[in-house]
C-alpha cells in the first residue's frame, strides 16, 4: 500500500513536495480506517454515549498516528530521496567506489 501510494505520487506530482502529501494522505486514510474500526467495536458495546465517542476518536487517532504518520515515516527513512547530481565530478562520492579515492576528496 505505501509503495502503491508513494509511485501514484511520485508520477503526478507538479509543485506539491510528494513526501508532505504522501505522510497527510496515510495519515488521513489510517485514520479512516481506525475511526470505522472504532464504530465496529462501539456497535457491541452497552455503554453511554462518551465512552463510545472515547473508544471511536482513540481507535482513530492511533491507528492515524502509530501506521500512518509513523510508518510513513520509516517508509521515507528507508528510501534515497536525495537530489542524484548528472555530474560524477560534482559529487566525489559518486565518482568512484574506491575507498582510496574516497579519503582522498574527503582529506583534500
């Protein structure tokens, strides 16, 4: 699903930045998700309304917040988002997977 949502974005994206949208989209949709959830528990429950009201915006708000925000997060973490530069020279890390070379531009 995150993959899905994240290749959706990254295809039909114009100014909008795709990784704010793509954390306000999952937070949204697992929020949705918890608040149904929380009316599919509060159907079997025999108790006044605030306890319901309770259970329906806490179910709601985690599942929002621990799989949506959250593992948005860990989503973005694990993918490279950095800008690639077109010029190896520009970007002395790039330019070569030789250790050597690599403390060379580092200590120059």
């Amino acid at each position: 699903m995150y993959k899905t949502l994240w290749n959706h974005l990254a295809q039909n994206k114009k100014k909008a930045p795709a990784p704010a949208v793509f954390l306000a989209l999952l937070t949204a949709g697992w929020s949705a998700a918890g608040i149904l959830s929380g009316l599919l528990v509060c159907l079997g429950l025999q108790t006044e309304l605030m306890v319901k009201l309770t259970v329906i915006l806490c179910t709601g708000g985690y599942v929002g917040l621990i799989p949506g925000f959250f593992g948005g997060i860990f989503y973005l973490y694990r993918m490279d988002l950095r800008k690639t530069s077109a010029d190896p020279v520009a970007d002395p890390e790039k330019s070569s997977s030789d250790p050597a070379s690599l403390i060379y531009f580092h200590n120059n």
